[in-house]
C-alpha cells in the first residue's frame, strides 16, 4: 500500500513523509516528561510519544498544505501562533553527554511493534541560543529536527541541546520558540504531549 492511499482519521494526521499518523490534539497536560513519556504508552500499546524530528515533518505537512484546510490552519496556529494561552508540547528526544560528546535517545516502533531505544550522537547543529526563520527551518533541518548550523535569522526562539535535557516547542503571548534544553522534571498547565503511532 502506498503513502497516497493513506488518510487522515477523526483524530489524527498520516504525515506521508514519515508513513505514520501523528494526534491532532495533545494529551497529559500539566505532567512532567518521565510521567508523559510513559503513560502516552499506557494509553494504547500502538502510540509512543512524538520525537522532534516527527514534530518538525508534521509542521511541514500542514504548512504545506494550509491553502483551503480550516483544520490544519487551526492546528499549525495552535502550535506556532504566538497569543494566549500558553502552548506547550515536548518529545521523545533526551539529550545527555558521555565523554564530552552529546547524545540524544528516542525510540523508533520495532518490527513487531514493540518499542526500540535508539541512541545516536548529536549530529552537527545550529549550538547558539538565537532566533531562527521557522519556514526555512521546516523545509532544511537535520534528521534529529535540529536547525542546521547555518540557519537564517527569524522570529522563532531556538535554545540547543544541553546536558541532560529535553527538547520543545511552545507558543505564547509574543513570542514562539523551539527549547531543545528543557528539564525533564519540570512541568506546567500548558504543557502537553503529541503521539504518533504507525499505519
């Protein structure tokens, strides 16, 4: 079956770029990451929390496709709109050092279904907190989801990865940003999560 044969359910979007569906709204809001990341697998067997890099080609599908779609226009502004009330969501990507080098695990579906950690160096990426152009960004990003080193000036917040964090996006009353170096543990209202699941 190919990508074209796939479409969109009730309550979530078939991103043809990762042959996956991806929840249109967010769930466990208000739970710290450890809490999120766990009980999104509770939920169904089939769901795992949304990675960075899911993220990213999610929010190129629907600004590719805003023209005449009402609903991914509300759900790229929910995401990326930057008004009240504050907006947040975070992914599978944890990002910690071993021997001076930074790393990032996630987990990928297995074969069968089950859940695969995978752990890979950091890739060569934009290190410097500054404001990044979002639509460059959606259209040239690495395969972690990060923003390539030579990204051009926007109006989207980034923060890089850190030791012993974990990445986000969250919008708000003047200002949107991309946050790779957020504390697990931390939490607020406006905190959510996005699950992807396989076809």
């Amino acid at each position: 079956m190919t990508h074209t044969q796939h479409k969109d359910t009730k309550s979530s979007i078939y991103v043809p770029s990762l042959g996956l569906y991806v929840d249109k709204e967010r769930v466990l809001y208000g739970k710290d990451w450890h809490i999120q990341q766990q009980e999104i697998i509770n939920l169904t067997s089939k769901k795992k929390m949304l990675r960075l890099y899911s993220f990213v080609e999610l929010l190129l599908h629907l600004h590719t496709n805003l023209r005449g779609n009402p609903e991914y226009e509300k759900i790229f502004d929910d995401i990326t709109k930057k008004i009240d009330p504050y907006r947040e969501e975070r992914f599978d990507d944890f990002y910690f050092k071993k021997k001076g080098t930074l790393y990032v695990i996630f987990h990928e579906f297995g074969p069968k279904g089950n859940l695969v950690e995978k752990t890979q160096e950091l890739e060569p990426c934009l290190m410097e907190r500054r404001f990044i152009d979002l639509e460059e960004y959606l259209h040239n990003h690495t395969l972690q989801g990060l923003p390539r080193e030579d990204i051009s000036a926007g109006r989207l917040f980034y923060s890089p990865p850190k030791e012993d964090s974990v990445a986000g996006f969250w919008a708000g009353s003047g200002r949107a940003g991309l946050n790779c170096g957020w504390n697990p543990g931390s939490s607020s209202s406006g905190l959510g999560v996005r699950a992807q699941r396989e076809v």
